[in-house]
C-alpha cells in the first residue's frame, strides 16, 4: 500500500510542526547544495523558523549573491524607469512636433499661402479670423495715437506754462529797470546850454563841440600867425572856398 498524499495546511500540533520543520529544513539545505554542485549554480537560500531563528546555505556566500541579485533586480527597474521615460518623452516629442507643424500651417494660411486644400468653410473662417486681427489692430493703433496725442498736449501745456513764467519774470524785470531809471532822472536831470534837460549818459557826448569839414584837408596854422591885412586889402577868394 503506497503513502497517501499528504494535505498542504499549517500543521496544529506543535509537536509535529517542529519535528517536520527539522526534516523539510534539512532536506530543503541539501537539496540546495546538490542543485549548486550539479549544475555549478550560485544558489542561496533563506530560512527563518516560526520563532525567528536564521537558517541560510550559499554556495559562493550569502552576502555576494545578495548584491548580484540586488544589482540585478535595481539595473532591470532602471531599465523598465528608463524605457518607460524615453516613451512618453518621445511621445511628448511627437506631440509638439504635430502642434509645430499645424501652427506654421496656420501662418501660412494668415499670410495667404497653401490656400489650395482649404475648403470654403476654412476660406470663410480664415477670412473672419483676419477681420477680427485687422479690427484689433486698428483699435490698438488708434489707442497709440490718442495716447500719443495726449502725451503732445501735456507737454504743450507744460512748456505754455514755462513761456509764461519767463514772460513774468521779463516783463518784472522791465519794469524793474524802468522804476531805476526814472528815479534817477527825478533826482537830478542835468540842463544843457539850450536849457533842455539832459540824461546823464548825454554829458559826456555834448562836452566836446562838433566841427564840420568840407573839401581838401589842409592845415591851419594857429590864429596869431594869420596876418589880418590879407584878408582885409584883397577881395579875391580862391574857387574851392565857394
């Protein structure tokens, strides 16, 4: 009579647990050691009893196959990291791309170019589209200009209002030498040979008595040397006397 086929469950007995525990654990070790011998195989192997205690069996060393399995598993998520990034970023790509080239399409379009695939429906909506660019660029200039125009009629008022501060201040100081020179004539005018007043800047220029002469320069010589009787017995006159 063959062995019947034994139920996977957790055993009850606490007994019989640990007993086979002890047989499975020592069969699992050297199983593992047969399988890295056999095959040249880097195995480890792990065991923690229900009440904590360590087990383990490797056959190039616990810690060293640890880290191979840890390089490995890290670099094939990297990987997965990787690839999964260069998707979308080269789906992201495709994207921009698609939106680049409907963007210079639609400039082309604003600037009447390729118009031949358009439909009619496309002609009417580029055609209010330009209406409406056309609209706001000509409120936007007229904005410009009246700003422009209210910025030139401020600085007119400020320079109105300088011109008339500079006329203020010159006409104030006309007024100014006004007030000194009548004051000085109201001191004491100064009276010429005629008996007519005279400003004092006019002394100077009077002193001196005007001379008129008429035809060739000659000279004279003094009064005391002219003999009298000359002009007394003769009545001739040279011509460019007359």
């Amino acid at each position: 009579m063959g062995r019947g086929r034994v139920e996977l469950k957790r055993i009850e007995n606490k007994i019989n647990r640990q007993v086979t525990f002890s047989k499975r654990r020592n069969g699992l070790l050297k199983k593992a050691y047969e399988l890295s011998v056999l095959c040249d195989a880097e195995v480890a192997l792990i065991v923690f009893s229900s009440r904590g205690k360590l087990y383990e069996f490797g056959s190039a060393g616990i810690n060293k196959t640890l880290e191979r399995y840890q390089r490995c598993c890290y670099t094939f998520q990297d990987a997965n990291i990787t690839d999964r990034d260069t998707q979308g970023w080269y789906q992201e790509v495709s994207k921009l791309k698609a939106k680049c080239d409907s963007l210079q399409r639609s400039q082309r379009h604003l600037l009447g170019e390729d118009l031949g695939p358009l439909s009619v429906k496309e002609l009417q909506k580029l055609e209010r589209q330009l209406e409406s660019a056309l609209t706001q660029t000509r409120q936007r200039k007229t904005q410009i200009m009246l700003e422009h125009m209210e910025a030139l009629r401020e600085k007119e008022r400020q320079l109105g209002d300088i011109n008339k501060e500079l006329k203020n201040k010159l006409e104030a100081k006309g007024q100014g030498a006004f007030r000194a020179m009548q004051a000085s004539w109201e001191s004491g005018p100064l009276v010429g040979n005629n008996g007519f007043p005279m400003h004092p800047s006019q002394s100077a220029a009077i002193e001196c008595e005007p001379t008129l002469q008429i035809g060739y320069h000659s000279f004279a010589a003094p009064e005391a040397n002219i003999p009298r009787t000359v002009v007394a017995e003769s009545n001739f006159m040279h011509g460019w006397i007359l």
